[in-house]
C-alpha cells in the first residue's frame, strides 16, 4: 500500500509540476494521517490556491518545491484533517458570544465559579455575565451541584449573572433576577423553559457590527478547538440577523470556519404547516459557497412532535404525525434536504413510518434526508433507513447529560446511542456536538467520549464504543457529506481544500483517556493558517 501512495504523490507532483503548479506551501516530515478511502499515513502535503496538489513521502511531494513555495518542518507532528460538526447550533450562539463564561470540560464546581467572577472582573458594572448552556451539575467532582444567588453575588457584586442549565434551569444573581423581575426566587434557582427563554430576552439586542465581531471571536474559539466547518440547525429563538451576521463576516472575506445551514422554523398548528409548506417554494439552498450556504430544512418538522432525551418515552398522536407528514411530503416536492430531530423510540419508528409514505409518492433516496440524534435507535430502525437512504446524525450529549439520562433511562442509557450497532449497520453517519446549549463544543470531547465511553468528570455511561479510527473517519470525511462538501473537505487528498490540523499529541497513540486533552498547534482552512497556539 505504501508504494502504491508513493506512486499516487509522484503521480500528482509530476503532472504538477509540469504544468507549471509549484506549490504554495508545503507540509513535510509529518505523520499526516490523511482520512482518505484507505486511511492512508503520509509524510508530506503540498498545497496550492486553497487546495492539495499532493500527498505522499517527503521526496516525491518536495518536487513541488519553488522558489517561492514556503516549507513547514511538522518535526514529526500528527496531522489530522479539519474537523466537522454536522449538528449545531454556533450561529445562534455567536449572538451572545463575548458575554459567555463556558464551562466546556470543567470538573471543579470552585474553578467554575472561579472563571464566572474573572468574567465578572473584565466586564464594565452592569454588563451581563452568563453561562448558556454547555454544562451539567454532574460533571462536576468536587461538588455537583448548581450556583447559589449567594455565591454568584459574591463573585459577581456589578453585574447581572446568570446560568443556563440546558433548556430546564436557570441560576441567577440578585442583580439577574431583578433584571428578569424574579427577585422572589430566593435562592436563585429559576425552573421551566420559560425562564430560560426570559434570560435571552434580557440580554437585549446586540448591535450589527458587535453581532459580526462575535462571529469572528466564535470562529476563532471554534478553529482552536479545532473546527473547520460546521452545519447549523437553527433551534428555538434563531432569528434571520444570526444568519445574517454570518453572511457579513462571509461578504467581507473574514470567514475561517465553513459554515452552513438548514432552514429552521417550529410550526404548531395545522394553519401554520399550510403556512410554512406556503414558504418551501421560497427556499433556495445551494446559492452560496464553499464558506457559506443554505443546505436544507431542519432540525424539526412539526415542532409538537420535538421529543426530549431526558422523558421516559414520547407521544406520537396520528394527527400530529399527519401533519408531520405533510411537511416532509412539501419538502420531498420541493427536493429539498431535511434534518430531523429523532431521540427516543416512538418519534424514531414514527418519522420511519412517515418518511416510507413519502418516498411512495415522492421518491427522497438522493436528497439526503437525515435522522439526528437516534439515542434509542435499534436495529430494525437502522434497516428501514439503510432501504430510503436515510442518514444518521449522532452526537455527544452524554458527555454532560449521561448522569441525568441514567435517572430517566436507567440501564438503557449504557446503549444510547448504540455506536456500534450504527457503524456496523452501513447507514451513512457522522459524529457531531449539538452545541452550545447541551453539549460542549470540543470535537476531541466528543472523538474521546465515542471511545471511552465517559462523560465529563469520568462516570462511564456508554458501552457501545467505536475505535478512534472509527470516530475520526465518523468526525471529517463521513461528516462532508451532510454539508454537501465530500468533494472538497473531510480528508487529505489532492484536489480538496487544506483543511487540516496540526496536533500537539498523536491522535492514534495517546492513551485513550488523553484524547479529550489533545489540542490543536495549529489549524488551517483553505492552507491558510488561522489559528496558532500561543498568538
């Protein structure tokens, strides 16, 4: 196989090289661990005009070398391609970006209220500091608890703070809860969704510069943890500025994560299905680029149906699946992509059951559609989506919501998702976050949590693992397909754009306990460095 590749990277440096392609740049004495086809290891890339020309030994790929082409000595250094989130939710959260304390992979309850006052000190008096999500009580080992309105007044005396424990709690200062005209919550804990959704109305708007600045502090936050590109599901509060703040950042040539997006709205009732199926003709994907693009509708259909992970069960009346059907039908008409929301059992063979009558009256085999989420999934449920050609997106919310899933589902959670049975099952499926409001946002938390099986903090709630091999193939190339980029990004070969990262530890070597410590030197898109550790 080695002598194969070498034959490839000669390949492809000669004919570069006799049309004249010296390289840009060229990476050598590295273990590039490409992600292609064969998951082939190779010593060396050369990059020209954002993209591969070459990848193979050292020798062969140098032939590209001018007189202008700048070398990078990796020393030895792993390189892995960029990573993929196929399933979150950062243009929401870019909003709020620079008011946000995260608590991603914190496991000391004191260093989390610790960061919340340093926050607090950098902040003018008056300014919100908040927690949006991200964190449970659970991954905490010296306390697992929440914040009291005490201990937040102390660390935060000038500013309203609050946090938001999923979509269930939020835990104030005094300070946030006059803001929020709750001053009667002694303690400081506010219960139900409706406090959580008062909390981000509080926050007030955000300017249309600050609101592109934040975008470019999330991508470079995003591009350290070593993110190149991502797809977007909307989720309850997205409001056409998020995408358009986006679409600011993209006009002025700033974007260093690829980001794209699915429509996302949460009709109710049968007058707004009639509404929305009324909007579908609307919907142009594919207008964009490469940085920037609508692919679909997602992530829910008929939002009554939106099932949570941490109820016993779902109910699924026939009329609302009807609507429910009636949507995707719409979207099938219109051949346009969907994601969809799908955790506990009932919704899964329900939105199965739906998506066959569709595809009898319009067949939905080449527009991608996609199950995210499939916690309960089995296996019966993988082959009736292996027969429509429908995906699967699974994601890293027992990283912090394990403990509490253990509550609800007791002995289950240990199979939820079953990883294994999905990766053996030939349904096509990446690995995603769901960020930032359930889950961290760290890619390597997620790549060390499908291979560990622990959450945050060590308990152990998952025992259908994959390999590391696995994970990563499941985090980049897998991943490309659901942005409709598989062509251009997801692994290291000639001809895709140099989306890739240099890493301070070999991903294949460390100890499985270490890969949720592994962090990127460097981090390239396009074969343009845009993150560096330590500047």
């Amino acid at each position: 196989m080695l002598r194969i590749a070498a034959v490839i990277a000669l390949v492809w440096s000669a004919a570069a090289a006799a049309a004249g392609q010296n390289a840009d740049l060229l990476l050598v004495n590295g273990k590039i661990i490409t992600v292609d086809e064969r998951f082939r290891i190779v010593n060396a890339l050369a990059i020209k005009d954002e993209r591969i020309v070459a990848a193979g030994g050292n020798e062969a790929v140098q032939k590209l070398k001018g007189a202008g082409t700048r070398v990078i000595d990796l020393k030895g250094r792993t390189v892995i391609p960029g990573l993929i989130d196929n399933h979150a939710h950062y243009m929401r959260a870019a909003e709020y970006w620079h008011r946000e304390v995260r608590l991603d992979g914190v496991t000391s309850h004191k260093r989390a209220l610790a960061m919340i006052g340093e926050k607090a000190k950098a902040s003018a008096p008056g300014e919100w500091v908040v927690v949006l999500g991200g964190w449970s009580e659970e991954q905490f080992t010296d306390e697992p608890r929440g914040f009291t309105r005490k201990e937040l007044d102390a660390v935060a005396p000038n500013n309203p703070a609050a946090l938001q424990l999923f979509y269930f709690r939020v835990y104030a200062n005094s300070l946030a809860l006059k803001a929020m005209d709750k001053e009667e919550a002694a303690d400081g804990a506010l219960q139900g969704g409706a406090n959580v959704g008062l909390l981000r109305a509080k926050l007030g708007q955000v300017a249309r510069e600050k609101a592109a600045e934040n975008v470019r502090l999330i991508m470079h936050d995003l591009n350290g943890m070593g993110i190149t590109a991502f797809q977007d599901q909307g989720g309850t509060g997205v409001k056409p500025e998020h995408m358009q703040a986006f679409r600011d950042v993209h006009d002025a040539k700033q974007m260093t994560v690829r980001s794209f997006w699915n429509y996302y709205e949460e009709p109710k009732t049968a007058a707004d299905v009639d509404a929305a199926i009324g909007r579908m003709a609307e919907l142009k994907p594919f207008q964009g680029d490469d940085w920037f693009d609508l692919t679909g509708w997602g992530e829910t259909l008929f939002f009554p149906l939106h099932d949570a992970l941490l109820n016993k069960t779902a109910n699924v009346p026939p009329e609302s699946l009807a609507l429910w059907q009636k949507l995707g039908l719409g979207l099938a008409q219109h051949s346009i992509h969907l994601n969809v929301h799908a955790q506990l059992k009932p919704s899964i063979k329900a939105f199965l059951q739906a998506m066959e009558a569709i595809n009898r009256e319009r067949p939905i085999r080449g527009l991608r559609w996609t199950l995210s989420h499939l916690d309960q999934v089995d296996a019966d449920d993988l082959a009736r989506m292996r027969r429509l050609n429908v995906y699967a997106q699974i994601h890293s919310r027992p990283t912090i919501q394990g403990g509490l899933m253990m509550k609800v589902h007791g002995e289950e959670t240990y199979h939820m998702p079953p990883l294994r049975l999905i990766q053996d099952s030939g349904v096509p499926w990446g690995l995603g976050s769901d960020a930032t409001a359930v889950t961290p946002s760290n890619p390597f938390y997620t790549l060390w949590w499908a291979v560990t099986g622990n959450m945050i903090g060590g308990k152990h709630v998952l025992r259908e693992t994959i390999t590391r091999e696995e994970a990563l193939i499941a985090h980049t190339r897998s991943n490309a397909v659901f942005l409709f980029q598989e062509a251009n990004i997801g692994s290291l070969a000639p001809g895709k754009y140099a989306d890739l990262l240099v890493l301070d530890r070999d991903y294949l070597k460390v100890p499985a306990s270490e890969i949720k410590d592994i962090r990127p030197l460097m981090t390239m898109v396009g074969g343009k460095i845009v993150y560096e550790a330590g500047k």
